[in-house]
C-alpha cells in the first residue's frame, strides 16, 4: 500500500533529523508509525487509510516546518524538503483517487486513456 511506504519513508526521514530537532515532532512521528502498523490488520483499511494519510500530513508539515526553523538549513533545501514532501503526498493522493475508482475502471472506459481519446 502507497500509504504504508509513505509513512515509512516519511518515520525515516524523521529518524535521520539531528536529535535536537527530532523531540519536538516525536508524537507524529510515532502516531505515524503505529497507524501504518495498525493499517495492515484492519479489515476495513478505507477509514485507516485515510487517518493515516491526514497523520502522515501532519508529520510532513512538521518536518518541513523543523526544517525552516534550523539556522543551519538554507531556503533551498526547505524549498527542496518541501517540494519533495508535497510530491509523495500527491501521489499518495493519487493511489487513493484511483484505489477509490475499483479495479478494471480503465478498461471500462475512464482513466487517462480514454481522457486522451476525448
């Protein structure tokens, strides 16, 4: 699931700040990861899905905002961070779009390709 890889990336990157900046977003980093690990056994993954997706949010948000409160990072790499953050959730956005559609939504006619052919 694209939202379990997000997560992870995202607890990752959080693993790699400096350990000063780390404290401040540990909650979201954990609620984070404990709402991916809870996200595997649920039989009904859509509501799970979702928390974890606005978690993951969350957690995005503050790293890129731990990031433009270091003296040390410049505006390009908190430019950068955060481009990069908005990209993987918009992606994430995008499997939930067409997660939402079913599966063989495409060969009945909807999707990019039949966009092209309109």
């Amino acid at each position: 699931m694209l939202g379990i890889q997000l997560a992870r990336s995202l607890y990752g990157r959080w693993r790699r700040m400096p350990a000063g900046s780390r404290g401040g977003i540990e909650r979201l980093a954990e609620d984070v990861k404990q709402r991916a690990l809870d996200l595997r056994g649920e039989l009904d993954p859509e509501p799970a899905g979702r928390e974890l997706r606005i978690a993951s949010e969350r957690l995005a948000d503050a790293i890129v905002d731990t990031a433009a409160a270091d003296p040390d990072a410049s505006e390009i790499e908190v430019r950068d961070l955060r481009a990069e953050l908005a990209n993987e959730l918009e992606r994430l956005a995008e499997g939930d779009v067409r997660a939402s559609r079913g599966p063989g939504s495409r060969a009945r006619g909807s999707g990019a390709a039949a966009d092209d052919k309109a």
